[in-house]
C-alpha cells in the first residue's frame, strides 16, 4: 500500500476507540491558536474556507484502506488543524457514508458553528465532538486566541443551535488548565454555560502531551475529581488507549507516519515497537533523536515525539 497523504492510522483515541483519521487540512491551519495545542502555535491563523485538497484523493486513499483487512472502529475527520475550514467537509461525509456503515466522527473546536452552511454540513455526521474551553470572551481571548473575527457571543450561540438540531452524538469537551480555567468560579460558570447545549456526553480534558504555551500545565487528580462532581462529566485521562497501528513495513518509516499526525511519547513508541517484534528499539529511539525533522519535548518526566 503506497504512503497515504490524507488518511492516516488507525490511532487509539481515549474517546473512539481505534479510529482512522482523514486530514482535510494543511497542517496548523486553524482559526484557533490554543495555548495548550499539542501542534504548537497556529501557522496560518485564518477563518476563511477553502477546498483545501481534492475530494476525490482523499476518498480514493479512503478507498484503498477498504480493500484492506485493517480494522478500526470509527473514521474520524479531525484533520491537523480546524476541518470546519475545509469547505468540502460536507460533501466528504456524506462521501464517506456512501462506502461505509461505520460511524464517521467530526473533531472540531466549534468555532464556525454560528455558520449555517458549517452546521448543515455537520447534521449527517455520526458523532461530533466539539471543544468549548471558554466561558466568556476574556478566557476564549487567553485560552484559544481566536482569530479576530470570531468572539464568544458567536461561538455560544453556534454552539447552542447546533446542538439544538443535531440527532447525532454530541460530545463536549472542555480542557482545564491549571491556574486558569480550573477554580470553583469557573467550573461554576462552566455549568451554567452548559445549560445552553444540549449533548450525550461531556468529557473534561487537561493537557497530556507538550502544549504550545510552557506556562500550560495540566490539573491535578483533585482539581479533576472537583470538576466531574461539579460538571457531570467523565475525565478523559481515567480512558485507555489500545495501541497504534501502521501497514508500512520499516519501524522508522512508520512511526513517521504517525508523528506526522499524532505525536507519540516513548513509552507509546517502545510499546508499539515491541508489537512489531523490533529488535532495535533503542537504536530507532536513537535515530529519532538525532533527526532533525522530529522534535522531541521533555513534558511530565518522559519524551514525546512530532514531526516539525
């Protein structure tokens, strides 16, 4: 099978299980320039659409996955910045429900809900999971620095007529950051926003893997213990993962491949590896190391792994 472009695992997700990612999306493209962004700060900051890359070569990558045995449990469209930008989102969904039963996923921060064409385009989605960190414009400004034209009032009542008329799966996410977003008066101001949106589930983040910002860090198992009994939700870091998967056959090649994504820390690698049956992990860690295509980040005693 020839090197994807487009689509790319399937990667364990803590909330889907084994899914297979479509990017639509130039890397860092985003109408958000979150400070806990685990691909670093936003390069371009826009929140115009594009036909970013052809429908067509995204579905025949698609398509070739398909004719394989790899087995996955949802198709997530989350791509490596904002997918909502990509203005054939759409038409790739319904693209992909054509050719398959199983669940398609949208991965998004929500921004673009106040538009109507981006609402619509989402209704036929499967599961929908979008983030909403803010709770007034000071902490949208300081936590996801939004493109100039985007401001909270907008981005609150996409969100609520969005879920208003989805009959999908809506799950919220809200990523707590220590020192920021986490006291009782924010997590109370958080449950009465929550009020405004309907929603299946309600997952509570905090920052795992290397943030844009250094000052980010993540919350503590009390402050998250505080913030389920407040809000109701489920704490995503109590998920598991199931592993990474790749069909390239070199161990250097494929854990490229996923980086290029999804960064990977060293125990994800070495675990990886060691289901691959690699004799040499240490000297692929090595290699990694020293390539100057990958950047390699010290965050909570361990090493993550991402392409540049």
């Amino acid at each position: 099978m020839s090197e994807m472009k487009y689509v790319y695992g399937p990667v364990p997700s803590r909330r889907l299980g084994i899914s297979l990612g479509i990017s639509p999306i130039p890397k860092k493209t985003c109408n958000y320039s979150c400070i806990y962004c685990q691909l670093g700060r936003t390069n371009p900051l826009t929140n115009d659409r594009n036909l970013y890359f052809p429908i067509e070569d995204m579905i025949s990558e698609f398509e070739q996955i398909q004719k394989s045995n790899i087995k996955y449990d949802v198709i997530t469209i989350v791509g490596e910045g904002e997918p909502t930008l990509y203005s054939g989102l759409g038409e790739l969904i319904l693209a992909i429900k054509k050719r398959t039963e199983i669940p398609v996923a949208v991965i998004t921060n929500g921004a673009l809900f106040y538009d109507s064409e981006v609402r619509e385009e989402l209704y036929p989605a499967d599961i929908v999971l979008p983030t909403f960190d803010a709770y007034n414009q000071k902490t949208l400004k300081e936590i996801n620095r939004p493109h100039k034209s985007i401001n909270f009032n907008k981005v609150k009542q996409g969100m609520s007529e969005f879920t208003e008329k989805y009959n999908g799966q809506l799950w919220l996410e809200i990523m707590l950051i220590d020192g920021i977003n986490d006291s009782l008066d924010s997590l109370n101001e958080y449950k009465e926003l929550l009020k405004h949106f309907k929603y299946e589930r309600l997952y509570i983040n905090t920052p795992v893997r290397p943030p844009a910002e250094e000052f980010v860090k993540p919350i503590g198992t009390e402050q998250m213990e505080r913030a389920i009994n407040i809000l109701g939700g489920i704490s995503i870091d109590l998920l598991e993962s199931q592993g990474f998967h790749s069909e390239i056959a070199d161990d250097f090649e494929a854990i490229l491949s996923i980086i290029r994504r999804h960064p990977m820390n060293q125990f994800e690698l070495e675990s990886f590896l060691k289901i691959r049956d690699c004799k040499n992990i240490d000297e692929i860690l090595c290699r990694l190391g020293n390539d100057d295509k990958i950047a390699v980040i010290s965050y909570k005693g361990y090493d993550t792994y991402r392409l540049k």
